[in-house]
C-alpha cells in the first residue's frame, strides 16, 4: 500500500482516494495492514488529521462485505468441522486477530478445509511454523488474508480440491508443410529448391513450448544441412491457461474485491452515524427524530443537497416564518392580556409556545447535526459525487485489470495449488532453445543464435538471465566474404542481462556479452580468420517523462584482443590474453552512447522519436553485428494528426561512417521523408510523399556526391460502386529523379511513374487487374522504360478448389521482353491436409540482356498438414 502520510495529504485527498480504489484491484486487501487495524462493528468517520483517514474507512467497508458474505454463504449443507488440534487452534488464533475476527465457527471450518485441500497441510504447517519460532507476524497474516480472498470468491465446492495440473503432458501438432519450387534463372542457388517446416505445442504440467523445425536445401543433399530446430516458452499462452483455471474456480471480480458498492457502503455508514446523532435530540415534541427525518428527506438527498436545501426540506422558509409570527402574536396576546385570561387558557397558550419553540429548536438542532457530519465527510475527504466516479471508474476497468499479466500472476500465485516448476515460469519472461533471434536495443542483444540457449527472468520488478550460442551473422552467402576479413565472422557468445524495473517504465539495464572466434591454424598467424575475444558491456537507462514519454539512454563500451599476432617464440599467455585486461583502453574509439526521446500529446495530436548515437572506429557488438560503428548518427520524426481522418509526417535522417583508421575517410547519408494522408470518407483517401535520399564521400579535402534519389508521389485509394459495380481500385502518380555517380557517370534519370490496381467482384469470382509503367528520361539509360501488366481472376472450381488465372506482359526497353501465363491452384484433401500448386511460365520475346533477372519457369508445390 502506498504510504499513509502521501496518500492523504490535505491537497490531495481525492485523488488519494481513487488511486485506493483503483490499486485495491491489484492489491486489493494489504496483510499487514489487516492485521495491524483493529476495526470495531461501528467506527465513526475519520478526521482530516487521523493518520488511518480513508484508508481504514474504506477498507472497514471490504472487511465487513468480504466478513458477511462469508458467513452467509454454507458451501457445504451440513457444514466442515474445525478441528481443535494446536495447529488449527494456533491458525484460527491467528484470523481473530485480524480484521476479519467476526468469522462464524462454520466459515472458518470451510476455511480451513479450503487452505488444506488446495494448499497442502504441511506447507500450512511451516508457515505456522515459522511464526512460532521466529514471530514473522506479518508473512502469516499475508498468507491467511490471500487465501481468505481466494475463500471469498470461489465458485463452487470444486475449488476446494483443484489439481496442479490437467496432465502431465500434452501434445498437439500445429502441422507439416513441406514446398518444393523450382526456378530456372541463373541467379538462383539451385534449380530445385525443398523445404519442410513442422510446427508442435508440447505442454509439460500446463507449461506450453513451441516447437518448430524449419530446412531449406537443393536438390542434391535434401535435410542435410540447415535443419534448424527452436524450442519456445510460450509465455502468452501460458498466461492464458492460468487465467482461464483462475476464471474456472474463482470469480475474479470478487476477488480483485471489483464487485464492492463502495457508494451503497457510504450510504450506509452515514445513514448510521446520522440515525444515532439525530435520535439524541429526542424530546416530547420529537419523540421519534430518525421517523421525521426520513418523512422529510431521502438518504440520497441528505448527502446530495447543501445546507440551505436540506433546512428548506426540513421546513421551509416561509413556514418558519410563518410559525415565528405565531409564536409573537401569542407571546404578543400574553403580554396584553395574560392578567384577565383564565388559567386554563393561558396554560393552553404556553404549552403551544413551548410546543413551537421546541420543534423549531429541535430542527434547527437537527439541521446542524446533518450539516456537521457532512463537514466531516468532507473533511475526510468522502464525496459521494466523486465515490460514485470512483465505482464507475472501477466497473469500467474491471475486466481490463483482470487481464493484466502482473494480476494474474499475482492470482495464480495466491489462489492455485502451482508445483514448483510452475512458479518458476510465472517469473519467466522468455526461454529460447535452438535456432532463435533475440530483439533488444541498439547496444543490446539483436542477432541470430544457432544451437544457443536463452532465459530471462523477472521478479518483484527486478529482471536477469543470459545466454549462449553461435553467431554467424547473414548466413552462408552474406558471410562468405567475411571469413577472409577482420570483421565479425563466425563466433560463440555467452551474454548477462539484469536489471532493475519493469520494460517501458523506469528501469535500468545491464549488459554483459563475451565472444570468441577460433582460427583453422592455431599455432601460427593467418589471414584467413583472425581469431579474437572481444568484450562488451552496456548500461541502459529508461526514464518515463509525463504521462507518455520515454528517454532511453544507452552506453556501451568494447575491447578486442586479437590471439596468434605474436611470434611462436614470444610469451605464450599474451597470446591468449583476454579482453578483459584491455578493456579500459582505447576509451574514446571503442565506445557507443545513444539517447532516444519519444513522447506523445494526445490533446494536440502530436507525437514525435528524436535520436542520437555515436559509435567509435574500434567498437565491436558481438551481440548486433548490424550495430554501425564509426558512426555519428542523429534523426527526428514527428507525427501530427490533423483531424481523425489525416495526419502528415515528417523525418530527418543524418549518418555519417568512418571507413578509415586515421576518420580522414567517411561517408555521409542524409534522408528526408514527408508524407500525409486524408480520408475523406469510407470510400475515398489520398495521400502524398516526398522522399530524398543523398549518399556523399568525404575525403580529407574534398566532397563527392555518390548517389542521389529524390522522389514525389501522391496516390487516391476507392472503394465503391461506379455505375453500378463494386470495386476497388488503387492509382498513383510519382517523379524520381536518379543520380547515380559511378553507373551513370555524372548523368541524370528522370522517371514518370504510374501504377494502376483494381479488384472488381462478380459473384463467388474475383477479377483483378494490375499495370506499372515508368518512363525514363536521360541520356545515359538507367532503368530503362519499363511497363508490367497483368489481368486475371480468383474463382472456385467443385467448392473445394480454388484456382487463380492470369495473363502477363512485360516490356523493359533496353533489358527483355516477356508475355506469359500465372496459374494457381489451391484445395482441401481429407479435411487437414491443403495442398498447393503455383506456375509462372513466360516467352521471351526478345532474348533478354541481363538473363539472370528474367527467367521463363517459376514452379512452387506446397503440403501442408494439420494434425488434430
């Protein structure tokens, strides 16, 4: 619970007060703070300057709602007996010092068998246990007050015997595919290509993993190699069983104590606290106050009205002034003739004065009673108006909490019999086995593993866990040519993560990857592949600004030490020196910082992602082989919604990369995007960009373009009816301007572009139509005039076959010409098996210049199974 003395500060206590509200979901009622409060059956309402002020007042209304429904409810028709041995007497001992001490023999007996069927005697026992020789207090109310809540809101007597698991273990095959394609362009690895992919969910005690095997090979040796194998904590789905087992046994609403009517129970309170104060000013006049009162005004009025309007229910204005008057003319009447009238009368007369006087001074009495204890409300921070936003408020969100993943781990945790290794993997955040990516920062962790192992792990806010595997950073082709540099080749890392906070709040993060690279010659130098360690630590820092915003600060820092640059005959352990003893050097060079700000206005529509970084010549992320090093980089982007229907865009992008060891070498990439769009209705959006991208080489003196692209585009998307028929239809208009320096030399393109898609409809078909077409205007032809059609149509053949016919042209006039036929077939066969069929066959028209882009024969035949 949040400290007393910040909740109910005198400037802010309705918004203690919703903050209490709306935390007693997540917490709902605090152990310490129910064995610490002794609440009588009738407590009055708290003063502005009682320490306990709405906290307890609030809470005595949750223990007495969760204490009567206990006692009302009889699960069991005749009933659990307590048994009197000295551990339940101990433990019932232990509730009667509570707040919840107005329990019935008979709850607290269904209590008992509850904790014991689901919750084991012995694991009772050591807490009780531990009380007793120690004095921890506050671990066994915490114990007794979770599953007091957990009692309350069972469904039904089968909540008192739930099993740790369904079974022990679960398998369901997800499905086989396996694609054979075949493709006779020059450009591809091989003719025939063959892949199989098998997908299975295995679940071991409720704890789902996803298994995956995936293979890509030729003709020649099918599943030989690149059979890639992950295994996955399904963390989403294991979530989503212990929720769907909470909602089985529990009702949820009941015990995140969402079903409370917090307004009924002020209601309540009040009426009572009024209902004793006014009965004090009983007399012969008002022989029954609390009757008159409620004859002149609803409890919804009393707490509702001001002072003025409930004196004006009571009596109104006029009739006191009325009685006033009659009170004068008698007292008038006594002063002029008192002396001549008869006993009797004059004794009539005074009675009724006294009559008069008393039941004026009564209500005035009673008016000053009400208007008292609403001060005190008031004072204490209780207001019906903002209790009944409150309930609202918590209906409302209600069901948004119970699926938050913190509450029911939480749930899980205090309501669910979980073995051992199931509470383990309510703190897993993610386990990896096999082939596997992790995404993380910049500085972080953000590659491919292969035959690794990862696990992260987060508790009470606090996050660590590590792993390991090979890196080989684009595979087979990519990396061929790396194997013969001093860049990042093939290696094996093993990396440390832990840190403080949750992810997108505040929180800190520290990163710690080794890796190492081995040579084929290790006893002498080789240029093949220089083996080396390098070492890399990193810092993140998350700082949440305003209501939306983040700043992400990272530092990260390297050292590599190259192994067999020494001479056989020199000091052996220098040649295997870790990276570790130079990691302080070089401080400038092989370190990376970069900072991130993005934040959002929802109230002006704006939002924007601003970054810097900078990366020295000598930095090296075993963990990011992508990450630039050598580079200063700095962008922005910002996001305006303009109405719910448009917004524009806009970013700057600036990189510039040092290629060489003395930075009298860089090159400098600039980037500027602008776009909108507006939807103007249902049927019809346009939208517009600008894009220019510059590629410059900076030498010690000189500059040099290398590349430029500028780019304006605006397209018109529709979806409707014209005359009569519905389609829908995407068309857009650009202008590119091309300036490549080393094809081109010094030259320019200029591009028209335009490109046309439109799908019509026509009963269970779908017709399509698709055109591109650029036309090129320079001296030296870069493109080329380029046109690309294709019309064709989607329609069932026999109700389980599903076939895709078209016709293509295309015509590039410095490169092919090309017409041809695209056929796909795609069906059903026994319910879980699909299988399908696609072929691309083109003519050459004109024998192609560059034969490799353009190929006549494309073929794809897919199985995929579904296991059931």
């Amino acid at each position: 619970m949040p400290d007393k003395n910040i909740l109910f500060l005198p400037g802010k206590r309705r918004s203690a007060l919703l903050a209490f509200l709306l935390l007693s979901f997540a917490t709902a009622l605090n152990a310490q703070d129910a064995g610490n409060q002794h609440l009588t059956t009738r407590d009055t309402l708290p003063s502005a300057a009682d320490g306990k002020g709405i906290h307890a007042f609030i809470k005595k209304g949750m223990y007495s709602n969760l204490v009567d429904s206990v006692n009302k409810r009889k699960l069991f028709p005749q009933g659990v007996a307590v048994n009197r041995s000295r551990f339940d007497t101990l433990f019932t001992s232990r509730i009667k010092e509570t707040a919840f001490s107005g329990i019935k023999d008979t709850a607290m007996g269904e209590f008992l068998y509850y904790v014991k069927s689901n919750f084991g005697v012995d694991r009772v026992k050591k807490i009780v246990k531990n009380f007793s020789m120690a004095g921890d207090s506050g671990s066994l109310k915490n114990f007794i007050s979770g599953k007091l809540r957990g009692f309350y809101s069972v469904n039904g007597k089968e909540s008192f015997n739930i099993p740790s698991f369904d079974k022990l273990v679960t398998n369901q095959f997800s499905g086989v595919e396996y694609n054979i394609a075949r493709d006779n362009t020059s450009l591809a690895p091989s003719p025939w290509m063959h892949q199989l992919s098998v997908n299975d969910q295995v679940q071991i005690m409720d704890i789902p993993f996803q298994v995956g095997f995936s293979n890509l090979s030729n003709e020649y040796v099918p599943l030989q190699y690149n059979n890639l194998m992950k295994v996955t904590f399904d963390k989403d789905g294991f979530q989503q069983g212990l929720s769907q087992k909470l909602g089985k046994y529990y009702n949820m609403k009941k015990y995140l104590l969402a079903d409370m009517d917090m307004l009924s129970y002020v209601k309540n309170h009040f009426q009572s606290e009024l209902s004793q104060q006014v009965q004090s000013i009983s007399n012969d006049v008002i022989t029954d106050p609390n009757a008159l009162l409620r004859s002149k005004l609803s409890n919804d009025e009393l707490l509702n009205l001001d002072n003025d309007q409930i004196q004006q229910k009571l009596m109104s204005s006029s009739e006191v002034q009325a009685m006033k008057e009659r009170l004068q003319g008698s007292q008038q009447l006594l002063t002029e003739h008192g002396a001549t009238m008869a006993a009797e009368q004059k004794d009539s007369l005074l009675q009724s004065m006294k009559s008069q006087s008393a039941y004026l001074a009564s209500l005035e009495q009673m008016s000053g009673k009400i208007s008292s204890l609403k001060n005190k409300m008031a004072a204490s921070g209780i207001n019906v108006n903002q209790v009944t936003r409150m309930q609202q408020k918590m209906d409302a969100t209600a069901i948004e909490n119970m699926q938050k993943p913190e509450v029911i781990k939480e749930a899980a945790g205090n309501l669910l019999p979980l073995n051992g290794l199931q509470k383990f993997f309510t703190n897993v955040g993610s386990l990896n086995a096999g082939t596997f990516g992790k995404e993380g920062s910049e500085r972080g962790i953000n590659t491919l593993l292969r035959g690794g192992l990862d696990l992260m792990m987060s508790k009470n806010k606090n996050a660590f866990g590590g792993g390991l595997g090979q890196v080989k950073d684009g595979g087979f082709l990519k990396d061929a040519g790396l194997q013969n540099s001093i860049f990042s080749s093939a290696s094996f890392m093993q990396f440390l993560q832990f840190g403080k906070g949750e992810e997108g709040k505040n929180n800190t993060r520290f990163t710690v990857i080794n890796s190492n690279t081995t040579s084929p010659n290790s006893a002498n130098f080789s240029q093949l592949a220089l083996p080396r360690n390098i070492l890399a630590g990193t810092i993140s820092k998350t700082i949440q600004v305003r209501k939306a915003g983040l700043v992400e600060a990272e530092i990260s820092k390297s050292a590599t030490q190259y192994k067999n640059t020494v001479a056989p005959d020199a000091d052996q352990v220098m040649q295997h020196k870790s990276a570790v003893f130079s990691y302080t050097d070089d401080l400038l060079q092989t370190l990376s910082v970069g900072v991130r700000y993005t934040d959002e206005w929802e109230k002006l529509g704006l939002s924007h992602n601003a970054h810097i970084s900078y990366a020295g010549f000598g930095y090296t992320n075993p963990g990011n082989p992508s990450a630039a090093k050598g580079s200063l980089q700095y962008d922005l982007q910002l996001r305006k919604q303009v109405t719910r229907n448009g917004f524009v865009q806009g970013r700057f992008a600036n990189r510039s990369y040092n290629y060489s060891g003395d930075g009298g070498s860089r090159l400098n990439n600039m980037q500027v995007d602008l776009q909108g769009r507006y939807r103007f209705s249902r049927k019809l959006s346009l939208g517009a960009k600008l894009n220019q991208y510059q590629l410059v080489r900076k030498e010690a003196d000189t500059k040099e373009k290398m590349y430029v692209s500028r780019k304006v585009s605006a397209d018109a998307q529709y979806s409707g009816r014209i005359q009569g028929i519905t389609q829908r239809t995407m068309f857009s208009l650009g202008w590119q301007q091309f300036n490549n320096i080393a094809v081109q030399q010094g030259g320019q393109s200029d591009l028209l572009l335009m490109q046309w898609v439109t799908s019509v409809p026509v009963g269970s078909k779908v017709i399509s139509m698709n055109m591109f077409y650029n036309k090129e205007f320079a001296d030296h032809e870069l493109m080329g005039d380029l046109l690309t059609g294709e019309i064709g149509a989607g329609y069932p053949v026999l109700k389980s076959i599903m076939l895709n016919s078209s016709v293509t042209y295309l015509n590039n006039s410095i490169a092919a010409r090309q017409i041809g036929i695209r056929q796909s077939v795609s069906t059903t066969v026994l319910k879980n098996c699909t299988l399908g069929l696609f072929i691309d066959c083109r003519k050459n028209l004109i024998t192609p210049v560059n034969p490799y882009l353009y190929g006549s024969f494309r073929g794809e035949l897919s199985v995929h199974y579904q296991f059931k």
